[in-house]
C-alpha cells in the first residue's frame, strides 16, 4: 500500500530535497555544531543503543550516521564484531570519517540509504538515531534496509515525538514565532524531523515494507541546549540547529535579530546556575526485526 504521505509534492522530489539539504545548508551546521550536538544528544545516543543491545560479535549499519558519535560508540561496544556508518551527506561523512581513521572495525559509505544495492543479508543489526525520516519513499527505503539485514535481523531507531512534545525545539520555537511572517504549510507525513512522531504511521511503513510488526516505546531525555556552557551558548544552539534554527532560514537579519532576543528571553527561564539550560525531549524507540527467510 502506498503511503499516503500529505505533501502534494511528488516523493521522488522530496528525496532530492532531502539529500540537497543535507549535502547543502544542513550538513554545513551539523559540521559546524558537530561538539555540541554530539553532547546534547547524546542521552538519546544511550538510550537507543543500550536498547539495541549489539552482541560484541554483530554486524550493525548505523543509517543516516551524519558525522559518525553513533557510529563511533557503536564501535567501541562491538569488540569483535563491525559497523558501517552510511550516509548521504558528503560533507558529514567526511567529518565522521576523521573522527574514526586508525579504528579498525568501523566502515564508512557514502551513499543513499533508501536506495543503495547494499549485499543482502550483509549486517545483523540496524540502528539509526534520527537518520531514518528523511526519505521520499519511506516503505521503499525501509524494504531497502530489510534486504540489507540477515533474516532474522534487528532494526532499533529513535526517531522524535511530536513537536509539543519536544520543548527542547518547541520553546525557542514559539518564542520565534511572533517575530516571523506566516511560515509555508509543511505536511505532517513529509520527510523531516517530525516525519514519524505518529506511532501508526510507522508501524504501517514498517509492515508495509516487510518487517515484523515493530515495538515502539517512548524515550525521555533531558537535553542541555547550553551544552554546560550558559545561556549565550543555549541560544545559539537554537538558532542554528532544530525547529526554531528551520523557520529563521532566509529570514531578514532584523527578523532574525528579533526572534533571538525573544528566544534569549525564553531560554533564560530555563537555564541553571551550572550553565545548563536543559529542557525535555522526547522519542520514541522503533524496535523491529526482518522476517526470517
Ligand atoms: C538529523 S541528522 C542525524 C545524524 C546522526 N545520526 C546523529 O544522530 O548525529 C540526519 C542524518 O540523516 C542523513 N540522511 C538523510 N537522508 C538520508 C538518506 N537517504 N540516506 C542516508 N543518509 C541520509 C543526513 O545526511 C544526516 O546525516
């Protein structure tokens, strides 16, 4: 079955978009963030691979690796065993291949995960930390992944809740809000970091892609947007990466300068004496295997 994404665009277009922006603007602030960002998420990094439970000896494509913390801590739980980051953003990629030179059990790909001819049956596990809601044709590229993994295989992603359910994102962004023109309608079922906040949409991609009916669970995190290092940091963490950093793209400098004095205000509510500024986060855990042959 088809999946009824919301966007009038067609899927094929959406994908292009997808890979632009991460080898574009995306990538460019994730390169440029890539500390921060590792530490600001890495609770979530904990919680999905500890839910992944890689046997020393597996096999696990890390999906959409960016700029390779996942990859790298997969790595290091694996002692006899690999990982293959891939990724589609060529600048990410060149960042996570740095970080991991002189490891020997770790493998890069610089590739569309979607679509890739990966050797079937070629890994045991798959893990993706919110590199997995990017595609065009979500249930074509899950069953790309499917005949990526052994029969019998485990997939195990985390991807985010609803946006109201995420204030790390929520609270920057309704304090930019008032500040912007009306912003371009985006469908809830379009490629994004919301694209799978609702738990039925992913289980039929799932299903209707080949895999096993998933277990989806809820993950809780504090997330430091300051990273430790106060509310100056917090707010630029906002403005650059997340919700409220997409919908100040291309806006004038005066909206900008606008919407981060307001942001400054929302944030400095939240922020503690030990340079925290930490606000909660929330996904879930899609859990999953590829049917036996
Ligand atoms: C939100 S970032 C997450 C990066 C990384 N997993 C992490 O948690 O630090 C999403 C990643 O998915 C990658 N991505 C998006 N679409 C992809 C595709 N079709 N194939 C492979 N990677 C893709 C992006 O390039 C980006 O690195």
């Amino acid at each position: 079955m088809p999946d009824p994404a919301a966007s009038t665009a067609p899927a094929a277009q959406l994908h292009a978009d997808q890979i632009a922006y991460w080898n574009g603007i995306g990538g460019a602030q994730w390169v440029a963030r890539q500390a921060h960002t590792d530490a600001m998420l890495a609770p979530v990094a904990n919680l999905a691979i500890d839910r992944l439970a890689p046997p020393p000896n597996a096999s696990v494509l890390d999906i959409g690796c960016g700029c390779g913390a996942t990859t790298l801590m997969l790595a290091a739980r694996l002692p006899e065993g690999r990982v293959t980051g891939v990724d589609v953003s060529a600048p990410m990629l060149t960042v996570a291949r740095g970080r991991g030179a002189g490891i020997g059990n770790l493998a890069w790909l610089c590739a569309d995960a979607a679509t890739h001819p990966f050797p079937a049956g070629g890994w045991d596990l798959a893990f993706s930390r919110f590199g997995v809601m990017f595609f065009g044709d979500p249930v074509a590229g899950f069953a790309n992944l499917r005949r990526a993994l052994r029969p019998g295989g485990r997939l195990l992603f985390a991807c985010w809740r609803k946006l109201a359910e995420n204030p790390w994102m929520g609270v920057p962004l309704a304090a930019a809000l008032p500040h912007l023109p009306p912003l371009p309608e985006t469908g809830p079922e379009e490629p994004g970091p919301f694209a799978f906040a609702d738990p039925e949409r992913v289980r039929r991609i799932l299903t209707d892609a080949g895999w096993r009916a998933p277990t989806i669970t809820p993950g809780d995190v504090m997330l430091d947007l300051a990273g430790g290092q106060g509310l100056e940091a917090a707010v630029e963490s906002a403005t650059r990466m997340g919700a409220a950093a997409r919908a100040l793209r291309d806006q004038p400098e005066t909206v900008r300068e606008a919407a981060r004095e307001a942001i400054h205000a929302a944030l400095a509510r939240h922020a503690t004496a030990d340079g925290r500024v930490a606000l909660a986060g929330a996904v879930w855990l899609v859990a999953s295997e590829a049917p036996a042959a």
